[in-house]
C-alpha cells in the first residue's frame, strides 16, 4: 500500500508529471516575499484578504524589475 503512495508520487515527479524542482529564481522569489511579509510584519496565512493582495503585489513590483 506505502509503495503504492510513492509510485504514484514517482509517476507525478517524472519529466512529463506535474511536479518540477524549483528554479534559483523561484527560490530568490520565495525569499524576497517572505522579507516584504516581515517588512510589513503580515503572516500570510493569517492575513486576510487585502493584506495578502497587498503583499503579493508588493513582492511582485519589487522583485521583477530587478531582473532586467
């Protein structure tokens, strides 16, 4: 039954599944979105909303232009 369960998951994480390692920059984006939750001293998971529209926003303005 277990070994099952990891097959399953072993069919997902292969090259045409569902699941991807993430990439340096997906791994750069996760820590500068928690850097502007701790800025603004918001917990995402409890935040409502707005406040969570807020950080996605403010995450997303400062983080893209610095691509270029």
């Amino acid at each position: 039954m277990l070994q099952e369960k990891f097959t399953r998951l072993d069919d997902l994480a292969g090259p045409s599944g569902y699941v991807v390692p993430p990439t340096a920059e997906d791994l750069a984006y996760v820590i500068h979105f928690r850097q502007i939750c701790h800025r603004y001293n918001i917990d995402f998971a409890k935040a409502d909303q707005d406040e969570r529209e807020f950080v996605l926003r403010m995450a997303e303005k400062s983080f893209y232009p610095k691509r270029a």
